[in-house]
C-alpha cells in the first residue's frame, strides 16, 4: 500500500460517497475506485459496504481509519519538520467555508498566503456549519469560516469575525414594517425565509422559538443572503437575518432587530491545533485580513 491508497481511503470514509471524494482528492471516479480495491485485495478485506447509497464503513475499514489517518498525519509531519528547519512550508491545507458565506478578507488571507508560501497547496470547501465543525474535529480540514450560536464550539480553538443580534426584514407595506419593536410572538404569525438547519443564524432562531414554545413557520429557506432578502422584498415571507446583512438590502428592506433574541449569531474561524506552521501562518494573514479597516 502507499500514501496515495490510504488518502483515498480516508477521503471515500469521510465523504460516505466515491464521487465527492474524488472531487476532493481531484482525481477521476474510477481512480479512486481502481485504488481503493487494490488496497482492499493487498489487505485482504473489503473496507467499505457498497450496497447503499451512502457509501459506509465495514467493521474492517472503521479499523482501519484512524491507523490510515495516522499515517497520513505522520508524512506529512515529515514535510513540516524539514520545512520549519529550512524555513519553507510545504504541503497541503484544506479551508472550509459555510455555504452562501462570502467574505473577502478570506480570500484576501488565503491569496495573501499563497503569494508567500507558494509550495502550499490550498483546498477550499463548502458545507454547513455542523458538517465542518465535524470535519475539523476529525481533522478532515485544518481551518473552517462557520456561523454558529457560540463564540468557540467545544473541544476547537476559534477567531470570532462577526457577532451580531438577528433581525426580521420585510418590505413597505408589511404590517412589521411600521412596527417600532419585534418579538418572536409577532413574527410567528408570519411566513418565515430564513437559513437552514446546520448554519449559525437558524440555530440561534430555533433554540430562541423552543425557548418560548414557539413554533414558526418556516416557508422557505436559502443558503444566501442575497437569495432570502429577495424572496423577502417580495412578500413572500419575513427574512431572518443578521444586522450586517440586511444592511445591504435598506433599499428594499426594513430591519427590526428582534428584541427577546439576545443570543448573537457568530461567524468565526475554527481550528483544532495551530501546531503546523502552516496552520499557523494562514491563522495569522487571516488575523490582519479580519482586522483590517475597510474604506471610509
């Protein structure tokens, strides 16, 4: 067996799917296929059961795993430890980013890092909050951008960028328009266009309506900002946002911050160990690129 084999294998584990782990490891289908049987047949055992649609673990491959993760940790500390020494950083790290989340001082970060350490090999991906806290608890990604109810998820190290009240936007001619406060109890009467589950903004909603038994209605729900304020301006229903983003739709758009919803929605990078150089380096073009004031 090689590197190579036990890459695929942790990306086919980690996936549950054959065609999103070749995406990942950017190699065709029938290429990760045509590897992971042949690590099956060098090891004598079938590693994952084929016969659903999710691809799972058998009792073989989930002993597998973890020894394959280790071994894959333990090259690429190879690569690390000669680059500390000859002051180069070398390999690969991979980013997470929460879907319908676009922020330019990531990219700004990432750009800025690999015009510095061009020998790094960056991977962006995007999932939801829950799924990428996860992969970074697994080490599956090294550094993920994530909306969450809490400032530092347990067990994580994290860099809060944004923590903002929710607020309900809705369009003139709305009754909430003219209202001069909102509570939960006054949107729970109306549709509501919000995030789905998974993402930082509909956890702190959902938890703030159980807390007071409350039972919205969610009509519809979009990964984007821009996608929920548009359904909004349309009457279709009230969008459920946080302050900074419904700021860019004052054009069409009236805010209320809701008044009994005192949990913020975070955004924040997370991390579970800043021990790679690399790691370390990007937390740090991150740190300026957040910081950094914007135009006045």
């Amino acid at each position: 067996m090689d590197l190579r084999q036990l890459e695929y294998f942790v990306a086919v584990a980690e996936e549950r799917n054959f065609t999103r782990a070749a995406e990942r490891v950017h190699i065709s289908q029938s290429g990760v296929s045509a590897q992971i049987r042949q690590l099956e047949r060098e090891l004598g055992a079938e590693l994952f059961d084929r016969s659903a649609r999710t691809v799972t673990l058998t009792v073989a491959g989930k002993a597998a795993l973890e020894h394959a993760r280790s071994a894959l940790a333990a090259a690429g500390a190879v690569g690390q430890a000669v680059g500390e020494v000859t002051d180069l950083i070398r390999g690969r790290l991979t980013v997470g980013m929460v879907i319908g989340c676009t922020l330019t001082p990531l990219f700004d970060a990432l750009a800025t890092f690999h015009q510095a350490h061009p020998g790094v090999e960056i991977s962006l991906v995007e999932d939801s909050s829950d799924r990428l806290i996860e992969k970074v608890r697994a080490s599956a990604i090294d550094l993920a951008l994530i909306g969450a109810a809490t400032a530092t998820p347990d067990g994580l190290d994290a860099l809060t960028i944004i923590s903002e009240r929710l607020v309900a936007a809705v369009p003139a001619g709305h009754p909430l328009a003219k209202q001069r406060r909102v509570t939960l109890r006054d949107l729970v009467v109306h549709p509501i266009v919000c995030m789905p589950r998974g993402t930082g903004m509909r956890t702190v909603f959902d938890q703030a309506c159980a807390a007071q038994s409350l039972q919205p209605t969610i009509a519809l729900q979009a990964s984007a900002a821009d996608a929920i304020a548009d359904l909004a301006a349309r009457g279709l229903a009230v969008a459920i946002l946080s302050d900074s983003m419904a700021a860019r739709y004052r054009d069409r758009l009236t805010a209320h911050t809701i008044d009994d919803v005192d949990t913020p929605a975070v955004l924040a990078l997370i991390w579970k160990s800043a021990h790679s150089p690399g790691i370390r380096e990007l937390l740090a073009y991150s740190r300026q690129a957040f910081t950094k004031p914007g135009p006045t």
